[in-house]
C-alpha cells in the first residue's frame, strides 16, 4: 500500500515566519528552524539546512516575502522599497552559484515588485508575500505534473537508481526524480530503488534512503563506487537525477558524482533521465561550460559530520548531562581536531560532531556539482512533458511561457 502521504514538507510560510525542517541534521535529529529575518535564510541556505534546487527557488521567493513583511514595511516611499528589494533579493541569490532555481526565485520577487509599482506600498508588499506562496504551490504542481510524465518513461518491475536527494526536501513537497520514482511506484512499476549514498554531504543515505522508506517504497543504499558494479551485474533498468541547472543545449549541472553515472549508463545501455522543472532549465547559457560550480568547506571532505540525540541510561547520566548543558551548549574537547557539542533541546540531549578521517592540513579538492555532457542524457522530463535529444531549441520549446529565468531577466 502507498504511503505517499508520509513525505515531508520541506518549507512553508506560519506566522510571519519562514520554517523549515532542518536537513542538515535529518534523518537522526528532527529540527524545526523558525526564520525571523531574511537573512536568517540566507545563513540556513548557506548551511544546507534547506537545500535541492527547486526548494531554493521557493525559500528564495519565501525570504523576499519575509524582509517585506519585517524590514521592507518600515519603507516611506514605493522606490526605497523597491530599490531595497532589489539589494534583498540579489543577497539571497548570491547564497549559492550553483542552482540557477535560486536566482529564479529571487528575480520572480523582484519583477512582480516591478511590475505592480503603481499599487501603493501596503497593497505591494500583500501581492509580494502572495507571489512567495505562489511560487511555493506552483513547485508542488510542477513537480507532480513531472512525475506523471517521467513514469511513463519507465517499465513495470524497473530498478532504479538514483544520485544526491531530488526528493521532496529538494523541492516544496513531492520531489523530482523522487517524484517520479513515487509516481511510478503508485502504478506498480518500480521493484525497488538504489540509493547512491553521494559523498560527501550524504544527501542519498541521509535523505533519499529517508524518504523512500516513508513512502514505502524498496530501496538499497550503496555507496556511490558500487554503481559501476551493480549496473554491471543488469540490476539497473533506468537512472534518474534531478539537475541544478541546465544549459540550452541540455548540459546538465547536478551533485558531483552524476556525471560519472551518465557515462556509466552510456558504457551499459541504461537509460539516464533527468527530471527537473523549467525554473531549473536556464536558456541563458548555450552550454554547461558557463555553469558556475560550486566548492565547499574541505571539511566536508576529510571528516564527516553526525548529529544525533542522546538518551541517558542513568539518573546520573541525565545528572551529568544535565550539569554539562546547564549554560547551554556544552564542547567537549578532543584531540586532532575531531569537534563534539552537547546540547539539550526541551527535554532531549543532543551532540552534533565533526569527526575527521584525513590527516590534518591535507590538500582537498570539493566540487558540489559536476555537468554531465547531453550526449548522455537520454531524456529530460519537465513538467511540460519529455524532451528528448537534440535538445538545442526543443528544450526551449517545451519551456517557452513557463517563466523560466531567461524571462525574467
Ligand atoms: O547541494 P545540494 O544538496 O543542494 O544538491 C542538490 C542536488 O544536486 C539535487 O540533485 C538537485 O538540486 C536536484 S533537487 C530536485
């Protein structure tokens, strides 16, 4: 039986707040983040506490909303609102390079602001947060049109694997290649799902293998250099990921570790889909090479970081506990560099750790996303439906009148 009603939402407008689950700590510790201010997103976007390109878009526009309900209702004039909304709205854009959905967001914000000038200041910033909800049911609609496109693409009894979270934490609710994956399982098509566990943010183990198992759909977490080895065995029927940006010519930017698999795809005659909304496809840009990549903290690289609850066995371990968090959070100190923090959260003790596994002061190289050529890609499924190669000028058809973000500019 479908349990499609268990994915999360991801964030969402209550009470003059922006709220989110916090998916940096997800799956082991469940936090809710309350956003007074805008750049309260900004720093949650930052650190991944919200993150997939389609779920940038929306805390993009979400953030734009909330500086006009907070700072932007202070404004006395119409052009120091706007002008003001212009600086908000290219600060959150500038949080990350990589998903041009986040830009999408922030430019939607800025020309609804634009182009409703003459309404007067309080009737302006309503129309604002209205446009921030828009966006955030539109993400829904669009990724649910997608995945009913996408399933079509797949056979009954389809193993699928899948890279990175494009799920419903990626987006508003629903997800992209999750999406799919969700709609497709609904018609009894998918036998079960791998999940690359995608180095080194654990997007995959952390979140996909997540939601899957809410949804009650089968799935096996592998660590990304088993996908060679599966594919090879015939235990893979189709690939599909979700994108950060595509180019015109249908390059495709997406978590590290995805261009390896469309060559891999290509080696074994599996089909490589990519299922993302048109605010993902950026016409701009002719090909992949003008895509900004990207590069995270090292530590990313040579620690991993784990966050989980405690629970005390004791009266003297809650005592102890207790004692250590009494002035808040508690840091334990450790040798070679390995970081513990000890904290209490209502009733519950919480540590959330940085632990390295590289020697100090080793040289890293980490990219967040890599561009997979179209020559191996074999669809790209958007809500307008399936396009297929050559993809210079049919993807620009079948995003023509969606907004996408060379129409906003
Ligand atoms: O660094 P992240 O976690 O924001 O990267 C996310 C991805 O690469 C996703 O695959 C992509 O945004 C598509 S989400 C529907």
């Amino acid at each position: 039986m479908s349990q499609l009603g268990n994915i999360p939402h991801t964030i969402w407008w209550e009470d003059g707040t922006v709220r989110m689950i916090d998916q940096s700590r997800l799956p082991l510790v469940g936090d809710l983040l309350v956003c007074n201010t805008y750049d309260g997103v900004c720093v949650a976007i930052a650190g991944m506490a919200v993150r997939g390109a389609p779920a940038l878009g929306v805390a993009a526009a979400l953030a734009v909303a909330l500086w006009s309900e907070t700072e932007g209702a202070n404004a006395t004039s119409v052009d120091a609102y706007l002008a003001r909304l212009d600086e908000v709205a290219d600060e959150i854009a500038r949080t990350r390079p990589t998903a041009v959905n986040l830009m999408w967001g922030a430019e939607r914000m800025k020309r609804l602001a634009r182009d409703n000038a003459d309404v007067g200041l309080v009737q302006l910033r309503e129309l604002v947060l209205q446009e921030a909800l828009n966006v955030r049911a539109e993400d829904e609609e669009r990724n649910r049109a997608l995945g009913a496109h996408g399933a079509e693409l797949l056979a009954p009894g389809s193993r699928v694997l899948t890279h990175c979270n494009a799920g419903s934490l990626a987006t508003a609710y629903f997800g992209t290649a999750l999406g799919v994956i969700f709609t497709a399982h609904a018609q009894g098509k998918v036998a079960h799902v791998w999940v690359d566990e995608t180095r080194p943010v654990m997007q995959g183990a952390r979140l996909t293998a997540w939601e899957l198992k809410m949804a009650g759909v089968p799935c096996r977490l592998i660590t990304d250099n088993m996908a060679a080895s599966v594919m090879r065995h015939g235990w893979v029927d189709a690939v599909i990921v979700g994108a950060d940006r595509i180019a015109a010519n249908g390059d495709v930017a997406n978590k590290i570790g995805t261009y390896g698999l469309g060559v891999l795809c290509k080696e074994h005659g599996i089909p490589f889909y990519v299922a993302a909304p048109s605010s993902t496809v950026d016409l701009t840009l002719e090909t992949g090479d003008g895509i900004v990549i990207e590069e995270r903290d090292t530590r990313e690289v040579t620690g991993v970081t784990v966050a989980g609850v405690i629970e005390p066995r004791s009266p003297q371990e809650t005592r102890a506990l207790d004692a250590l968090t009494a002035e808040g959070a508690y840091k334990l100190g450790m040798t070679k560099g390995h970081q513990m923090e000890l904290s209490r959260k209502g009733g519950a003790y919480q540590f959330d750790a940085w632990l390295r596994i590289a020697p100090p002061n080793v040289d890293v190289y980490n990219p967040a996303f890599d561009v997979t050529p179209a020559e191996y890609v074999t669809a790209i499924i958007t809500e307008c439906g399936i396009v297929r190669p050559p993809y210079l000028g049919s993807l620009a058809a079948a995003c023509c009148g969606t907004g996408s973000i060379h129409e906003l500019g």
